[in-house]
C-alpha cells in the first residue's frame, strides 16, 4: 500500500482485537519515530503492551482493546532563533500523521486523541521542559469504520479552473485528513509561482472554539504535500 493509498483507506479506530504487534513492525515503526523526531526536534515515543491509558473513566464507552500507542511529546517551548520553525502543535500533526499513514501501509489502525485517555507517566518519558499534546492509539483494529461528511475543495480552498492539477491534488488528499472532530478548520491558498515557476501555497488554519487547529493543520499539510508532491511547490 502506498501512502496515498493509505490515505483513502485510513479511517480513526477505537475498537482493537487482543493481538501484539510482531516484533518486525515494531522495529519499523521505531525507526520512523527515531526519524520524525531528529527532524521535527519531537520526544514521541512508542508505548507497547500497555492497556491502562485507555481504560477507566476518561476512556470508558470510547475505547476497548488499546494496548498500543504514540505518546506525543515535545518541548512546551522552542528556544530556536529560527521564527520560521512550525509550531509544537503543528509539528505533532505533522510529523504525527506520518506515523499515521505509515501504520495504515503495515496493516495497522490508528487513532488520534486529545483528551480521553489516562495519563500512565511511567510508560514514557517526559522531561521538565516538555509536554504530552496527545496520543495515537495505535494496533489491530476491530472497526469497520464510518463514512464521515467531508467538506469540499472549494471550502477549504481556492482551487478553480485554473489552479494547477498539483494543487488540486493536494488538496483533495487534505480534506481526507483527520481533524477534530472532523471540523476541517484549514484553507489552502494557491499564490501563483515565484520567480524560477515553483508555485507558491498558504497554508491558514481556521478559528474553532474547540481548538487543535494548529495540530489539524500540520496534518493536513503533510497530506497536501504527498497529493501535490513536494517538488512542485513551496510554503509561505
């Protein structure tokens, strides 16, 4: 399965079935989090076997069988002099969807959640400078899954008649990333091409009185640039 595959395929799972992860995925899957984190300068760690996060009263009616997970840590702060560098939050959607995406092509589920899980501390490590922003549940799925409305392209875009098929790729394969609550607060502008014809791309995220927006929008960038490909355009 490729990742634009995956990413048609993907649905957010709460239901697992009681099966580990074999040892050879795992392996993979460590090696992808050593890599996002040396590039995202990301503390995300794979916690397996490890059932309490998601049982008891913050996960009760909306998980079962979760044993596995991404324990999403970062600094609470960048001391980097770089004004350029993306948010925390946006860094975790980021980086996270790639972990994401990369389950799904393994044949495992996943999903993100903000809030109702248990925080189990000593299953991962955090230092005083950093903070846990959320967890991906993360193993054998034991859920069809659902048909979630989407909102079209022109909602969350300018694409037309005349924006390049890139863009409207990229587009397509963001709206088809998982935000919360399916809000999809996130709008993707094309802004012509500079001067050597690399087309130019905003990326804005949308107010929502529920929040996540920056961690919805870096997974929704990281989308557009596997749709669109990454050699065809640049951010501002």
């Amino acid at each position: 399965m490729t990742l634009l595959e995956a990413i048609k395929d993907r649905h957010s799972v709460r239901r697992y079935i009681d099966k580990p992860i074999e040892p050879e995925l795992v392996s993979i899957l460590q090696e992808k989090v050593n890599e996002v984190n040396k590039e995202g300068n990301l503390h995300i760690q794979l916690v397996t076997n490890e059932p309490k996060a998601f049982k008891g009263k913050m996960a009760y009616g909306t998980f079962s069988g979760v044993s596995n997970y991404f324990a999403m840590v970062g600094k609470k702060t960048d001391s980097s002099a770089d004004s350029s560098q993306a948010s925390l939050s946006e860094r975790m959607g980021y980086y996270g969807e790639q972990l994401v995406l990369l389950a799904q092509t393994l044949g495992l589920s996943t999903c993100w959640v903000g809030l109702t899980y248990n925080n189990i501390k000593e299953a991962y490590e955090k230092n005083d400078d950093e903070k846990l922003c959320c967890m991906i549940a993360l193993g054998y799925g034991d859920d069809p899954g659902r048909n979630i409305k989407r909102k079209s392209a022109k909602s969350v875009s300018n694409v037309s008649d005349v924006t390049p098929e890139w863009f409207n790729k990229g587009v397509d394969a963001a709206i088809l990333a998982p935000t919360a609550v399916n809000q999809q607060k996130f709008f993707f502008k094309y802004e012509g091409t500079d001067e050597n014809g690399i087309g130019v791309v905003k990326a804005e995220r949308v107010f929502s009185l529920i929040g996540y927006t920056k961690m919805d929008l870096g997974i929704a960038k990281y989308h557009f640039e596997l749709g669109a490909g990454k050699e065809n355009f640049r951010w501002i």
